[in-house]
C-alpha cells in the first residue's frame, strides 16, 4: 500500500505557532521531506524539531532551484517528485516541511501536482502565515468590515497598480526588493510597517520602513489596517 504525501505548514518562526494537527501529522510519517535551496541550513526542519519529537525520523533533502529558469524548474521539481514517489511506493507516509503554510509561496505545491497526477494520495496541513503573525506582532487587524486583503509578493512587476487598489495589501518576500517596495510604499503615500524574520533569531518589528535592514524573511504590511472596532449599527467581529 502506497504512502501518502503530506505538505505540513510549520508556521513562520515561533515552534508554538506549530498547531497540534501539524505535530500529529508528522508522528505519522517515518519520513520528513525538507526543502533547501545550495544545501543551506533549513529554518522549517529547525522549527519542527523544537515543536515535535523527530527522533528516528528519515530526512529526505529536497534541492530546489534558485532560477527563473522554467523548463530547469520543472525538470527538477519532476526528480524530486520522483524521489519521493520512491518511499511513498515503499509504503512510507511522507511529510514535506513547508515555512508558513503550504498553499502560500511553497514549493510543496509543485510536488503535491506532479504526485496527483500520478495516482498518489495528498493532503495538506495548514498553518500560520506570516503575515498574520507579523499583524499579531505589529497589534493590527489586516482587514475591517468589507475591505479586502491583497498579497503580492515584493518583486511584483505591477507593485504600484496594487498599492493603490483599496484594502490592505502585503507584500511578502521583500527582503531581497526592499528599496524597491520602499520607494513604491512612497509613491502611494500610505502608511506601511513590516516585521523581520517573524519568530526567528534577530526577529525586528519596524513600525516605519527606512527602520527596514532587508532581511531574507521580511513581511511589509500597507495600508490602514485598523483593529476593528465595535461601533453602534456597525458589523460586529465577526466574519460576514
């Protein structure tokens, strides 16, 4: 009997972000499927391992590419698709450790698609996202009555068209483009704050964006994004 393939959200930093689902699920799989990038150190194995017993476990390094390369990132995600189908055909269960959650910027995603297609069984454990432990951090609510919540991430060719759509927009993964969301925070005139490595080592909450140093993990949030607040004939906390 084949195993089944698990994309297991660790959350953003903080192990006690990990919910209780997210640490069952990983007592079930003999294997972890962690994916690194130049065979760096991984922030997602480092944070279930503080979060959950992992003794015993077999790690399963996932080598993905750093390209904009296509076709090289398709070819890859195929192998390491293949490498896994490998111990789920041996009967293991197998879960992949996703930073955040796993339907949001993660490369569990492209595995989940290619093993679907291929007769496998996938299921997929949410967790914190980051940007709503940074609101948490930061003490504000990202959406109220009927705004809406826009995420992009920071090399969005079309970042200022967003900015200026209405609601509360974050911009992920903005280390790397942080003068670039700067100078686009700006020209929108809105209000902005971020939060670096949320729940990590050297984790940095900046309530203004010339205080931001460009950290790898940084979550910029813009716009209002008032806490909410009950007010008579309004709509109460909640969801509508």
């Amino acid at each position: 009997m084949r195993g089944i393939f698990y994309g297991v959200g660790v959350g953003p930093g903080d192990p006690e972000y990990m919910t209780l689902k997210a640490v069952r699920v990983l007592g079930l799989c003999p294997v972890l499927a962690v994916p690194r990038t130049g065979g760096k150190h991984s922030e997602a194995l480092e944070i279930a391992s503080k979060a959950a017993d992992l003794s015993g476990k077999e790690i399963l390094f996932l080598d993905f590419l750093m390209t904009r390369d296509e076709k090289s990132a398709a070819r890859r995600h195929r192998e390491l698709a293949g490498s896994v189908a490998e111990k789920l055909d041996a009967g293991k269960n197998v879960a992949m450790l996703n930073l955040g959650d796993p339907s949001l910027y993660a490369s569990f995603g492209y595995l989940r698609e290619i093993l679907k297609e291929r007769g496998y069984e996938t299921e997929t454990v949410a967790g914190v996202t980051s940007f709503c432990a940074c609101a948490a951090k930061l003490g504000v609510s990202l959406t109220e009555a009927r705004l809406p919540l826009r995420i992009v991430p920071g090399d969005y060719p079309e970042l200022d068209r967003e900015l200026a759509s209405p609601g509360t927009k974050v911009v992920m993964k903005s280390g790397r483009e942080i003068a670039r969301v700067r100078r686009a925070v700006e020209r929108s005139r809105l209000p902005a704050a971020a939060v670096e490595n949320c729940g990590m080592p050297g984790e940095r909450v900046c309530a203004c964006l010339k205080d931001v140093g460009g950290a790898y993990f940084t979550t910029v949030l813009v716009g209002e994004a008032p806490e909410r607040k009950k007010k008579p004939g309004s709509e109460t906390e909640e969801n509508r």
